[in-house]
C-alpha cells in the first residue's frame, strides 16, 4: 500500500524573536537568512515542508510575506498556538481555545487558506486540544512526544530560558508528564475526528523520539543510525527540524542573549548534517508528502482504503 512509503518533513518555525520576549525592531533571520537555508535545502531534495507558525510573529509584515510565499510555493502551513506558551497543555481550556484560535485566524488571513494541523510548543500535549480543533476543522495535531527523551529535552529548555523565569515556570505547569511513557507510539484517531499523530520514535524498549536538534547530541553516524532505525520501524514517519538547527550566532546581533546551545556549532557542520538527514530520508523508498497528506493516509489506512 502507498501509505507504507510515505514521510513528511516539518518545520518549528520557533523564531528568535519569540525566544527573546519578541523585542523591538527585532530582525528575525528564522525570516531571512535562515529560512533560505531550509529552502535551498528543501530545492535539492524536492520538499514540500510543513511549517508550523507562531501566530504572533505574523504581526511583522516580514513574516507576513515569507509565510504568504511559503503557501505559494506548496508547502503546508500549520498552527503553533499564538504566544508558543511552553506549557500551552497545562494552561486553561479557555486559553488553549484563545491561542489556537488566535493563530488559526492569523494564518488563514494571511495564506487565504486555514491550517489543518497543530503541533503544541515544546510538544506540551493535553487531551483538550483536540475539541478546539475539531470545531476549527482540523485533520491532525503532532503535539505528543511518547519517548523518555522529553524531561531531557524540557531539562535542557529550562537551562536555556533560565533568564526567563516566567517562560520555565509555564513550561513546567504542563501536564503530560507520563506521555513518554504511556502514548501509544503510532497514530490514533481521537474521540473528535482528528487524527493524533505522534513524533516517530525508534524501536525498543526505550523508544528514542527521532527530531533533528538529537544529531548535536549524538555523533552524526549514530544520529543517521537511529534514523535509519525509525524509518524502518514506524510507518507513518515524519521529521522535525527547528530554525537554530542551521542559524549560527554570526546570523544574530550581539546583544541577543536567549541561550540555544546549538548556535555555537558551525554552519558547515549543520549544513552536512541536515543535508545527510535529508538523504537518508530521500533514499528510503518512501515519497515525500506533507502532514495533511500524511494524516490523510493514515485514515485511509485505518479504513481499510488504497492508497491513491
């Protein structure tokens, strides 16, 4: 079946102006220089991304016309809630209802086409997403994270922001603390129509979530390894890269303190790997699709239904 060999690629469009309380007159290289990177990454290994969007940042007409260009150039846009609260899961439903909302509107004015997907900040999960999504029409929400690697991944985060106590304190307000361990690894369909597909994981016992800001923690090889690994294992697979996986401090002013320990790692090196990543996908035997698509294959699965 077609399904088998599929694989979508997503961007966290985490910028670096929100990662710094969004100051004033901020010019964001997620916008520019970086966003370029991914994009001439994205011409050599024919992808069509799925980017989800902080619906804040399209406040600056910048963002606003990169976005604008992203959906005309094919690729899908999808809802990272308005402020990225890094404990949006933990937050009151009227609140989760207001920052999917917000952002839902903000992205549909701009593209001229409301998104389908969701992805919380930080992967911070909660079952109460999922009516607010269904009523806005959506197809799919990634926000779980079913591997042990996520109170590593928060630890860090916490180190990062640590000139930002409000922003730790929110992150740790969430809830889904045994959603590494007790999520089911595949995709799901919740009670309300939408389809939950988690970050792919390695097999095991010890699943190992599979997103790229890992590889500046393993050795490249054994990052490709693990990634290989996943491919074979999960038959819905996509993969997560983030805007400071190909920034470098050269690409921010001097005065931007917002610690994001992977800036200090050369282009030349995410360059390679990013590029390597991208091959060990292109070379998988699946075809490139987005999220929706993606969402779109596992319900023709769970109905029994070919491929088209």
């Amino acid at each position: 079946m077609e399904s088998d060999r599929l694989y979508s690629v997503c961007l966290h469009l985490d910028s670096f102006a929100e990662a710094a309380g969004w100051p004033a007159g901020f010019d964001d290289p997620a916008f520019g220089l970086v966003l370029d990177r991914l994009l001439e990454a994205a011409a050599k290994w024919n992808i069509r991304y799925t980017v989800f969007v902080i619906g804040k940042d399209l406040e600056t007409a910048v963002a606003r016309r990169r976005i604008r260009e992203l959906a005309e150039a094919g690729h899908e846009l999808g809802n990272h809630s308005w402020h990225h609260y890094l404990g949006l899961g933990g937050m009151p439903p009227e609140v989760i209802n207001t920052e999917i909302t917000r952002a839902h509107d903000a992205i549909a004015a701009v593209t001229g086409k409301p998104p389908v997907g969701f992805v919380a900040p930080a992967w911070s999960y909660t079952e109460h997403y999922f009516p607010v999504l269904s009523r806005l029409g959506y197809a799919y929400d990634a926000s779980a994270f079913p591997s042990p690697l996520m109170y590593a991944m928060l630890g860090k985060a916490s180190l990062n922001h640590l000139n930002r106590i409000p922003k730790v304190l929110n992150m740790l307000r969430r809830r889904d603390w045994l959603v590494p361990l007790l999520h089911s690894r595949e995709p799901t369909m919740d009670e309300d129509g939408v389809v939950e597909l988690p970050v792919p994981t390695t097999a095991g016992l010890i699943p190992i979530a599979m997103w790229h800001t890992l590889g500046f923690v393993l050795s490249r090889d054994g990052h490709l390894r693990l990634l290989r690994n996943a491919l074979s294992t999960r038959r819905f697979f996509y993969y997560v890269i983030h805007p400071a996986d190909v920034a470098s401090t050269g690409d921010l002013p001097p005065d931007y303190h917002c610690s994001l320990e992977r800036l200090d790692v050369g282009l030349s090196y995410k360059t390679s790997l990013l590029n390597r990543s991208l091959e060990v996908l292109a070379s998988s035997g699946r075809r490139q699709v987005t999220m929706d698509e993606l969402s779109q294959a596992f319900c023709r699965s769970r109905n029994g239904l070919p491929g088209t």
